[in-house]
C-alpha cells in the first residue's frame, strides 16, 4: 500500500512482479529473489557502516 502511494499505481513493486512471472521461469523469479536479498544485505551493512562513523 505505502509503495503504491510513494509511485503511483502505474508502477509494480517487486512483489507483484515476481508474483506474476512465478509462471514463466522458475530460474529468473529466482535469481530476483537472489538480487533482491543481496541488494537489501548491502544497503544494510552500509547503513550500519555510516551509523557506526556518526557515533
């Protein structure tokens, strides 16, 4: 719901995409699934990194 306020309904979010291509390829709803989690890894352990320099 907050992503389709932030974008706007012309836009899906990850979610409803991976959830419509679960259909054609078991392999790039995978690999998604894989760079979605690493994505998300990074960006914390970046997060993490400039808290740890502020404090």
């Amino acid at each position: 719901m907050f992503a389709n306020m932030l974008v706007g309904t012309r836009f899906e979010t990850l979610q409803v995409y991976l959830y419509s291509q679960r259909t054609n390829s078991g392999h790039f709803t995978s690999a998604m699934v894989m760079s979605y989690f690493l994505f998300i890894g990074l960006a914390t352990w970046f997060a993490l990194r400039l808290q740890k320099r502020s404090a």
